[in-house]
C-alpha cells in the first residue's frame, strides 16, 4: 500500500515513480472518473520509461470513452476483458456458490426473483450479493439495489452523446427493431431528422459499448433489459 502527499508537480512526481516501480501492475478502478488531461501522457511515460502495466476497470461505457477510444495515443497495445450478461441458467448457479461462499441463506425463490427482475447483468447480481451478505434481508437488499441501479444508469445515460442517449431511448421502448424503425422513433423524439451516417454511428458506438446488440442483420435489441425498463418506465 503506497500512499502519496504531492504538493508541487503532481505529474512531474508521479512521472518519477513510474520510472522507478519496475516491473509492476498498477489497477486503477472507477477509470471512468479520471477527468484529468494528463492522463494519456502519463500512460506514455509508463510505456516508454518503465516495465509498469496497468489494469483499467469501471464502467464499460465512460471506460470505452477514456481508454478504448484512442489506443494508439496510449502507446501499447490494449487488452480487453469483457464480462458479458450471463446465460438463463449462471446468474442463477452464481448466486447459490455465492451465498454459500458467504455462508448467507439464499432460497431458490429468492434467486429467481432476483434473477427475474435483473436479468443476468454480473453488476447488478453482485451488488445484490454484497447487500445481502452486509446484514440486509431480501426486501432491503431488493429496495437498496433499485436505489443504487438507478442512480448508476442516470451516470451511465449521462455520458452518452445526444444520437446516442436517443437511440437507446428509442430502442427501449421498441424493444427489438430494424434499423429503419429506429431511426423513425429517435427522430419523433428528438424533434427533427438525423442523417443516415450520423445515426448508423451512433447505433454503431453503443453496440461497441455492448449497451445494444444486432441480433439478426439489421435488426437490434438492448442488452441490459432493467436499464431498458427503467428508461420506459422513469425516463431515466
């Protein structure tokens, strides 16, 4: 555990130990939170100054918007690890090993209303677990994880670009559409045309940001069914 009072040069002394770490594996959570332009610079000297690797991890969309955007300015090439929803019968056998592992008593009941009302997103069952093995009982753990969720995907909305937030919107509500059906209602929300590239990009960055999939040619769905629900629902 390293702790550092800078008080002058920041950049300048975290340049100095970088260089001076070795063969080292720095993990840097919540990534997306990083606002500082200093960023890609620092990642330059790591690579060309010293043996430090880094690991990223935090949200696949501000993570895709820092990281993955621009590789080739970060110097090295970029390794991704992906942790996709889960199939109908893993969230279920995730949540039994984890409870057991937390010695919590999880019925199978239990599991399926969990499972049925957030589907099988990593992040949402495994808030769930860790609310659950924190002394809160089913419903508690239920209400706070809608809480949380909530506020999460108003973050994650956030950091889309306008085509983008709208599309989704768009797609939410359609639920599974082509193309054309899409374009149509993302128009009809906000209020005027959007070109056919500009959309098609759009479309195209959040399947990249694995919040929309193309499940047949030129047919799509969203990924994540509670994040949908919500923005049916609330308008989040």
């Amino acid at each position: 555990m390293l702790q550092l009072d800078i008080e002058r040069r920041p950049t300048a002394t975290i340049e100095r130990l970088i260089k001076e770490l070795g063969d080292v594996v720095i993990g840097i959570d919540e990534v997306q939170n990083i606002i500082s332009p200093k960023l890609s610079a620092l990642l330059s000297v790591a690579y060309n100054k010293s043996r430090v690797k880094f690991v990223f991890s935090g949200s696949l969309i501000g993570t895709t918007r820092l990281i993955m955007r621009s590789p080739e300015s970060l110097g090295r090439p970029l390794i991704r690890f992906e942790l996709k929803p889960f199939t109908r019968e893993q969230p279920m056998e995730f949540l039994r090993v984890g409870s057991r592992e937390c010695g919590i008593g999880i019925s199978d009941t239990e599991i399926e209303d969990v499972v049925g009302e957030f589907d099988g997103i990593v992040g949402w069952l495994t808030y769930y677990g860790s609310l659950r093995s924190s002394g809160k009982n089913r419903l508690e753990a239920m209400n706070a994880l809608r809480d949380i969720a909530r506020e999460v995907i108003k973050d994650e909305l956030s950091r889309l670009g306008k085509y983008e937030l709208v599309i989704y919107r768009a797609l939410a509500t359609l639920g599974r559409a082509r193309w054309v059906e899409i374009k149509r209602l993302a128009e009809s929300l906000i209020g005027h045309s959007i070109d056919d590239k500009t959309f098609t990009m759009s479309l195209k960055t959040l399947v990249n940001m694995y919040m929309v999939r193309e499940i047949e040619r030129g047919i799509y769905e969203v990924i994540d069914e509670y994040m949908a629900r919500l923005v049916r629902e609330y308008g989040i």
